[in-house]
C-alpha cells in the first residue's frame, strides 16, 4: 500500500509500506477520501509540538471497513465510515468526566499515530462511525472539522436571540458559522476577516455581516453599529485577538478560544471579570461525531460550500501548497485515493 509520510520535519514521502493488519478491537480502513487541514501542514514543517516522526498524516478522512482484528464483529466489513482521530485511555479524570479529547494519554490519529492519508489505515473499531448513505463519499471526511464546531458551541451554548462574532473565516470560522446558523438559529452571526474571498465564502456559509478587519478594527466597526456581541468565538487564533474579543464582548457574554499559540497574550482580569464574561476553550472532540453525522443528514449543514478543491492523493505536495499558500482561492482541500 501507498502513504503519504512525514519522515522528517520538511520531507514528504509517497512510500510503499507493507499492509496494515489491524490489532485486537480494531478495524482496518480502505481510505477513499481525506480533508488536509491546517495541522497536517504544521505536522509537515516541523510546528507541531505533538508529533512524532515518521508520521503518516491525515486525521480527516473516509472510507469502508475491510478486514477487522480479533473482537470486533466481522458484519462491520463493508461498513461505510468515517474516523473520529481521539483515542483516548477510558479511565483517567477527564476520561471520566466524558472528556476522552483531553485525555491524560491522548493519541490523536494522524498526529500521535499514523493517520488517513494513505490506501489503507487502522483505528479502534469505537472510532469509526458508520454514514449514511445520504452522506456522499466525498462530503463524508468534513464530519470531523465539524465536530470542532459541535465541541465549542456545545459549552457555548447559543440561542437565538445572541448576538455572535467570529475572528476568522477559514474553515473552522465557516463550521462554526453554519452550526450557529443551521443548528442554533443564531438570527445574527457576525464574521471577521482580513480577506475579502473569505468574506465572500463567510456570506455564502450564513454570515449576516461580513468585516474587512484589515484596515479598521472590529471594535471599531461594531462600536460604530453600537453592537455589543453576547457571543464570541475566536476561530482566526492570533494571540492578540482574546483581549479584543473581551473588550467588545457584552457584559455576561460567552468566549470561546481554540488557538494553541504558544505566545503570551496581554489580558487583565478586570477586563474578564467587570463584565463576567465565561471564557471557554475547546480542543478537537468529545464524541460528538454521531451528532454531526446527524445535522449533516438532515441537511443542518452544508459541507459542499466549504470544499474548493478535490485531487488525487499523489498530487499531495501540489495540494498542500495550494491550500497553504493561497487562502483567497482556498478553503477545504480533500484527496482521493
Ligand atoms: P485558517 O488559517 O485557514 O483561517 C484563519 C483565518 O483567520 C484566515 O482567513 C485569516 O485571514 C483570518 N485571520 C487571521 N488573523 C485575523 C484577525 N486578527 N482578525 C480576523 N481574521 C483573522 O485556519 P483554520 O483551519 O480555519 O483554523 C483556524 C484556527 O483554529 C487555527 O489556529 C487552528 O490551529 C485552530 N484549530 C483549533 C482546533 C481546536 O480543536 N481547538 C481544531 C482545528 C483548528
Ligand atoms: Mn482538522
Ligand atoms: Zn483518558
């Protein structure tokens, strides 16, 4: 079989590698199509504090069940599914407490172990969720980048009468903009970027009011619309954007924050506590692919907007640079295998 490996921070290599054979209580998957996401680019240059080299990358993928390990049930051969990447242990604190993403011995597929972007790959048989067939194969692998928008707005809890702001309109910005949309009914989602093509895309996802941050703040927009948002999430991650997210929040808003900078941001409390504002932070997901499989086949939400770009898996390298390098023309970027 063929995969595409990181050996090193900076090399990528298609490789041949002897055939999987999934362990006890696993399944081995036959990849069909898989989602690059920002991480995988990370994971590739070296920035990703996690992972381990080599590595098969890809943590965003679909495909059928073709052989399973000893213990699981041989009916799932066959089975159409998608690969929830959070393994976790099952029995540490936030295990217990029904947090297995922030598990104590966390392995995320695709970053700790080896992940999708290959002809075939194994995960725990628990992991793999079975979709219907209303899910079309190549819309199948955006289950997981909208599971990080069910995972935060689940501790956010929107309504429809909030007012939202989202830093951000990339493809976490965009999920959360249709979940807040199609799921919540949140009547107002406002959404800021720096590039008009992404503005675009945002209006096109459900944004109500698309900002051009680039050359007048957010603060100072909304302060010019005497818009207090009660809700606001910060899918554009730049260390900066917390204190600015809190300083237009309304007093008794909801926060959510999902960046991993390791740089310090500059925030004081009583900027926080005056308005008693709930920060959250949120990191991948915890079992929250049935409830996307599940909006995604009542048609909640709309993967196909954020898809721009579908090419076979060698051309991976081509791939990745154009999803990196150019964010005007690019949002989702999925290969076949
Ligand atoms: P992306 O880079 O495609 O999109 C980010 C967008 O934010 C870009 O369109 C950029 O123009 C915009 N932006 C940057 N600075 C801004 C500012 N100051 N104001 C307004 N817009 C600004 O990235 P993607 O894939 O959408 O992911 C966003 C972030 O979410 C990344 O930092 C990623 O690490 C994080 N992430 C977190 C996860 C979690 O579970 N916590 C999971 C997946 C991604
Ligand atoms: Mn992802
Ligand atoms: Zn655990």
């Amino acid at each position: 079989m063929k995969s595409i490996v990181i050996q090193q921070p900076g090399k990528l290599v298609i490789e041949t590698r002897p055939m999987l054979q999934p362990a006890p209580g696993e399944v081995r998957i036959k990849v069909s199509y898989a989602g690059i996401c920002g991480s995988d680019v990370h994971i590739y240059h070296g920035h990703n504090p996690f992972a381990k080299y080599p590595r098969v990358i890809g943590h965003e993928f679909f495909g059928h069940i073709d052989s399973v390990g000893e213990g699981v049930d041989p009916s799932r051969i066959g089975e159409r599914v998608v690969i929830d990447p959070v393994v976790s242990c099952g029995h540490c604190y936030p295990c217990s407490v029904g947090r297995p993403n922030v598990c104590s011995e966390l392995q995320v597929i695709g970053v700790h172990r080896d992940g999708g972007f290959s002809d075939y790959a194994v995960a725990p048989a628990q992991n793999a969720y079975q979709v219907p067939d209303s899910i079309p194969d190549q819309l199948a692998s955006m289950v997981e980048p909208f599971t990080i928008a069910a995972n935060i707005t689940a501790f956010l809890k929107p309504t429809p009468t909030d007012t939202a702001l989202i830093f951000g309109a990339g493809p976490m910005g965009l999920t959360v903009i249709q979940v807040l949309k199609g799921v919540y009914g949140v009547q107002k989602v406002i959404v800021a970027d720096r590039i008009e093509e992404r503005l675009q895309m945002a209006r096109e996802n459900g944004a109500d009011w698309a900002i051009n941050n680039q050359h007048k703040s957010v603060t100072e927009q909304l302060a010019a619309e005497n818009i207090r948002p009660t809700l606001v999430i910060d899918a554009a991650c730049h260390p900066s954007i917390l204190q600015e997210a809190i300083n237009v929040a309304s007093p008794a808003a909801r926060v959510g924050m999902m960046g991993f900078s390791g740089e310090a941001c500059s925030i004081t409390q009583q900027s926080i506590t005056s308005k008693e504002i709930s920060l959250f932070s949120s990191r991948l997901n915890s079992h929250r692919f049935p409830q996307v499989i599940e909006w995604m086949s009542e048609g909640k939400i709309s993967p196909e907007k954020l898809v721009t770009h579908c090419m076979p898996g060698e051309d991976v390298e081509a791939a990745m640079t154009l999803f990196e390098k150019d964010q005007r023309a690019c949002c989702k970027v999925l290969l076949k295998f």
